[in-house]
C-alpha cells in the first residue's frame, strides 16, 4: 500500500471554518467523484482502477476542480458486531488526506455497498444499528478534521429493484436514516459538531425529494446540512448500455436515435425545482453524481456526450447546486488514476467552465 510522506500528511487542521450556506456552491464546485474505488467490492482495486496516488488528487486540483465525492463502502471490511477493519479506516483515512493535501474539498459518504441500506420497516432495526455503527466509526476518526471535509450519510436509498414513486413506509424509513446519520455524527463531538452534512433525497430522485424529502432532519447545528440529488435523465442516452439513443439535445440531428425527452428543457426544470424548494432556503443543493456513459460503436456520440455534460453542469450551477461528475477512471475517465495525466482535456475545460 502507498504510504504518505511527511509532506502530505494531513493538513484537515490547517484552516478555519469557513464554509457556510452562503458561500458553500462557490468553494465546491466543480466537483468530481473518485468513482468505482473505495466501494469496489470486494477490494479498491477490484472494478479495475489501481490503487488511489496523490497525483490524482494533485491533478483534479490543477484543472481547475474544487471538490471530491469519495464513495466508500464498509460492510464488507465490517465484522458482524459492524466494527470496521481497522486497516480499511486507516486507508480510508490515507486517501481522504491525500486529497485534502491538493487543497480540495472532501465529502466522503456511505455507498451502496451490498444494498443493505433498505427503507422497509422490516428492515429498519437492523439497517438503522449498522448506519449508527458505521458512522460512529468515520465520526470518530475524522472528529478533529476542518469544514474542509464533509459527511454524506448514505447513497441512492430504494427498494432493490423498484424505481418507482416511494410508499409512505419507504419514505418514513429513509428520512429516519437521514436524521439517524445526523444524530449519530453530532454526537460524536469535536468538530462534528459544527461539520456540514449532506444527506439525500429519496432515491437521490429530484422529484421525490421535493415531495418527500422536503423537510430536513433536526439539527443541533443552525444552517450545517447539505440536500444531494443524482441527474441521469434520460437513462436510455446516459447509462443503458444497451439503447441504441446515442444523440442528445438540440443539436442532435436524427430524431431515430434520440429520446423523445430528457432534453434541455426538463433539465432546467429540475434543478428550477431544487432551487426552489432548497437553495432559495438558504438549503444547499449537492448534484454528487452525473454523467453520461461512452458510447463508442455510434461515430459521433462524443459531441452529445460533451454536449450532455456541459449542459447539466450548467444548469446546476445556474440553479446554485454543486455539481460533482460521476467519474469511472479507466481509460474513460478524466484523469489517469496514477500519473494524473488528463485523459479528456476537452471534457474537462467543458464541465470546469460551465461550472464558473
């Protein structure tokens, strides 16, 4: 494993707490994610990215992102009483200082994992031990650290497999998890106590968080909780694989390989709902995923991938939320997960300047 060298160690203390409400879309964004990584199951290395490097860090920074979503996932590492291994929060903790030493800002979340985090009523006793361990855990490790790093409890909460509009069972369950995570990091103490949190609308879905995930949870913090929401619309251009939609937009020129929505238009509208319902309430907007895939076999499809991303980006930071990429590493990553060497400079100077 890459250990650190005195001169990167962490520098979590280094700062004040400066971030606010007020001032917290402009210090974020953009942002990226370190995507397929730390929740790989069943190892960092195991969906075929290497081991994280501080280069990467240093090279997000560079270009001009402000921020890094970095997913994890602790219940494989965990053992059945949910102590996590101490030498997973150890790496954990490495790669969180790593991009702390390039100067960004960190939010570091529970991921899928497994899919244990179900909103069932049947589940909830279970879920709810497991989400309070686990972030007692991270709260303790990560206590004395700065506003520079934030909390995210939990990620895309749904009934495996049914993407449809939430019963009251499942929204009562998920909003439980949201002021269970922010119960649980408050009373850890240190500087948890004032720490920004985010926590998530139903399903990370835009339109079930306005309906359902309107009201925060209570906080002993005054104005210290982020709301995060994912955008991946329309599904059959951005990740189904297997559609043959390959155009997106106004530009798009043949309407056979084009949604018939999922255009500018409902994107604007989205985020106007976020921040509406959010931002104008002094609730800041987290954008934490987004991102359409490669669709190499269609000669062309790179112009609306671009098209696709700079828009989004745009429309978020319109609407005053913090968009975060959703990026896989690989070769279709942004940046080279080693050396740091931009793989898409285009793709980069397109999302960094829609986010200005």
């Amino acid at each position: 494993m890459w250990m650190p060298s005195p001169s990167i160690l962490p520098v979590a203390n280094a700062g004040a707490e400066t971030l606010t409400a007020k001032n917290f879309a402009v210090k974020l964004r953009p942002g990226i994610n370190l995507g397929n990584t730390l929740e790989a199951i069943p190892a960092e290395t195991s969906w075929g990215n290497p081991l994280t490097q501080p280069a990467y860090f240093k090279a997000v920074r560079k270009a001009g992102f402000k921020s890094v979503r970095i997913p994890a996932a602790y219940s494989q590492y965990a053992q059945p009483n949910h102590k996590i291994s101490p030498k997973w929060l150890a790496r954990v903790k490495e790669v969180v200082d790593m991009a702390l030493a390039a100067d960004l800002y960190v939010m570091l979340n529970v991921h899928w994992d497994g899919g244990w985090l179900q909103p069932t009523y049947k589940a909830k006793s279970a879920s709810e031990a497991k989400l309070r361990a686990f972030w007692q855990q991270l709260g303790a490790t990560f206590k004395d650290y700065d506003s520079k790093l934030l909390f995210a409890g939990t990620n895309e909460v749904m009934v495996e497999g049914d993407y449809g509009t939430p019963t009251k069972e499942y929204a009562e369950v998920q909003n439980g998890y949201n002021q269970l995570f922010v119960n649980t990091v408050r009373e850890i103490g240190g500087k948890n106590e004032n720490r920004f949190l985010v926590v998530q609308g139903f399903n990370t879905n835009i339109g079930h968080t306005v309906k359902f995930n309107s009201v925060m949870p209570k906080d002993t913090a005054k104005g210290r909780l982020a709301m995060e929401i994912h955008y991946y619309d329309p599904y059959n251009f951005t990740l189904n694989e297997k559609s043959d939609v390959w155009q997106w937009g106004k530009g798009a020129t043949d309407p056979k390989v084009t949604d018939n929505w999922g255009g500018e238009a409902h994107c604007d509208a989205q985020f106007k709902l976020m921040k509406m319902n959010f931002v104008d309430k002094g609730i800041p907007v987290i954008l934490g995923e987004y991102a359409a895939m490669d669709k190499p076999k269609f000669a062309g499809h790179k112009k609306y991938q671009m098209a696709w991303n700079r828009y989004v980006t745009l429309s978020a930071t319109k609407h005053g939320a913090v968009p975060m990429l959703w990026d896989i590493g690989l070769a279709g990553g942004l940046f080279n997960r080693t050396s740091g060497a931009v793989q898409h400079p285009e793709m980069v100077k397109a999302i960094v300047s829609a986010a200005k």
